[in-house]
C-alpha cells in the first residue's frame, strides 16, 4: 500500500474515532415539569448513580431526588424529598454503599438554615430530615463530604455580619453532630464553601473578598476536624476569582474556580501532590471570547475531568475537559451541549468505567435537569 493511502486511511480512522468518542456520551433528560429545575448535583456508588436539585412546581422551591440503579441506563420515579413553606434551596449530596447523604438550606424557619437528610436503602426511604443551624443570620452554600462513618458539612453563615465559613460534623453516620465550629474570621465575606475527606484529611476551599476582590483560600484538617491548619491563600490576581470546587486523589488535591482577571471569566486549575503543603503554579484551562463559569471537577486515579458552562457559543453550554496525567496537560475542551437554551450550572460524577454530567437547561422552554455519561 503506497504511503499517501496509509495517510488517508490514518486520517479516515482518526475522522471515524472522533465521532465515535463524541458519539459515546448518553443523554438523558431527568425532569419534564411546569416549574424551574435548577442546582443539580450528583454522586454516584458502583452501577448507582443519584441525582439532586430544587424545583419551584409545588408553588415555592422543593428538593427532589432521582437514581438509576444500572449506570444510568434508565431511571426510578423522581421523589420529592421536602414539603416545607418556605424554600428548599442548593442541595449536595454525597454516597457510601447503601447510604445516601443530603444536605441543603431551607428559609422555613424565618431565615435560611442547613438542613440534613439520610437514605439507609440507596434512597428508597428517607429518615426525617435533621437541622444543622439554628442562628440569627442567613446560612448558605453547604457542600458535605464523607469517609468511612465521619459525615462533613461545610457553609457560609452571615450571623457575625459577613458572611464566614463553618464547618459541623457527625462521626456516627448523621445520628449525632458535634457543634458547628467557625472556620474564618475576616472582615470581607467569605463564601461558597466545597470540602473534600480522605482518611484523617479534610480539606475547605472557599472565596473571600477582605481584600477588595475575591480571592481562593484553602483550608485543611489533618486529625478529622478537630482542629484546623491555619488558611493559605491560592490566588492573587487582580481580577476576582470566584466559586472554587476540590477534588482528591490519594495526595493529590486539586482545586478550579473561574477568574475575571484576563477580562472576561475563565477556569482555572491549581493542584497540591502533597495533600496541601505546597501547591503548583495555577493552570489556565479556558481561553475564550464568552464567560466560563461554575466549574465542578472529580478525579479517578491519574483522570482529573473538569466542566463548566461557557457563553462563548452565544448561549451557555456545557463543556468538558480531561488530563490523563494527574493535571500535567490536558486534552481539548469537548462541547457538551449544543442547545438553543441556557445550559449551566453543572455537576459531575465518576465510578471505575463511566463520566456523569448534570446540569440544568432551558431549551424546553422552562429549566430542566439532564444528565449526560460516557465512559473514560
């Protein structure tokens, strides 16, 4: 065969391969509903994957839960999860075996508290639901985490005047908790908290504005919570850097939030190899003409899989990026969606074969929640 048939035929196959990984990704389409599906997150346990987000149908703002039992392959009945009369709003969610952890904040009771909800049966039955605050001020933003029986709730609670990062924790699978403990103590507000566990570790990112514009803290525990490391600053930029998310793997950690600093927003990625001790120079991993935002990243071995939403397209849709080498370099962006809606706020989960995607999406006409899988 004579060399420029090899080269055809190379460029056919590479042609052929690339549709076949675009074509890989499955979509699914969770709700179909008269009110606004919003804040979906996600967790996924072996061949279960669940899916969390709040939705105005009842009249005010409710929290609803959806699972599949088979990858995503298809999908139980959608459960509402509260009936309050104020609004149940941000939830996160969080899975080990059988049991499924819930958190979100709820403006019932005058003002917004944390609220906590627990599966024992992979969500078929929920236990009542549990309040975490109980304070003068608005609570905010909770993420949780979990490692063995050790529960770890973090959020944002406006009670000392500006908003401060907290952190509670339950070491008997949600029976009991400790008393909330008060992370930061600056005068600009502290915000949007993620937290991360692995062993004794646990680790906080969060934004803070004491300094004029927003700025990355981390923040980490090396004995379960007990007590506390003092904060380190990840980001100095002159822009704001906003809405930081964590993931973990092994010693590695590895944090993306989105930075006005070039002009417009755009993902950032920075990443510690020694669970927090030193940290390596911040990678930029969009550069666009439109805003990038909200990113949501998780890791699996040496795969780190980041994705946001982007207005680039004229409208905001999903994307996806990928490192096969612990953060060294990354492949392309990969476009997600390609709708005529707003697509945004996305959440992202992993098992051992497959890449889940959540998010919300107005192309039907009202926001909905999709979830989109392939494997990696």
């Amino acid at each position: 065969m004579n060399r420029f048939k090899w080269i055809y035929l190379a460029l056919v196959f590479s042609f052929v391969r690339s549709l076949s990984l675009e074509a890989a990704w499955t979509t699914k389409r969770l709700t179909n509903n008269a009110g606004e599906s919003y804040f979906a997150a996600i967790a996924v346990d072996g061949s279960h994957i669940y899916v969390v987000w709040c939705d105005n149908t009842p009249g005010n703002w409710e929290i609803y839960f959806r699972k599949s039992v088979d990858e995503g392959a298809t999908w139980q009945a959608s459960k509402r999860l509260t009936y309050t009369a104020g609004d149940s709003m941000h939830p996160d969610i969080a899975v080990a075996g059988a049991d499924v952890y819930l958190v979100w904040y709820d403006n019932t009771p005058g003002n917004p508290e944390i609220f906590f909800r627990k599966s024992v049966d992979n969500g078929s039955t929920w236990q009542t639901a549990k309040r975490l605050t109980n304070t003068a001020g608005n609570s905010y933003g909770p993420a949780i985490a979990i490692y063995d029986a050790s529960i770890y709730v973090t959020w944002y609670d406006e009670i000392p005047g500006n908003g401060e990062i907290y952190f509670r924790k339950s070491t008997d699978s949600g029976a009991n908790w400790q008393s909330p403990e008060q992370l930061t103590n600056n005068s600009g507000l502290s915000s949007w908290p993620d937290i991360a566990a692995k062993g004794v570790n646990i680790y906080v990112v969060w934004h803070d504005d004491t300094f004029e514009n927003n700025e990355i803290y981390f923040m980490k525990s090396a004995n379960s919570g007990s007590t506390w490391q003092t904060a380190k600053r990840l980001t100095y930029n002159t822009g704001n850097s906003i809405m930081p998310t964590l993931a973990v793997g092994g010693a590695s950690i590895y944090v993306a939030w989105y930075d006005s600093t070039p002009g417009n927003n755009e993902i950032y990625s920075r990443k510690s190899a020694d669970s927090g001790s030193t940290w390596q120079t911040a990678k930029r991993l969009t550069n666009n003409t439109g805003n990038s935002g909200n990113p949501a990243l998780t890791v699996s071995g040496a795969n780190i899989f980041v994705i946001w939403h982007d207005g680039t397209p004229g409208n905001s849709e999903i994307f996806f990026r990928k490192s096969v080498d612990s953060g060294a370099s990354w492949q392309s962006p990969q476009r997600l969606t390609n709708n005529t809606g707003t697509s945004w706020w996305p959440a992202i989960a992993v098992n051992s074969a497959n890449i889940y995607v959540t998010w919300g999406d107005s192309t039907p006409g009202n926001d909905e929640i999709f979830v989109k899988y392939s494997p990696f």
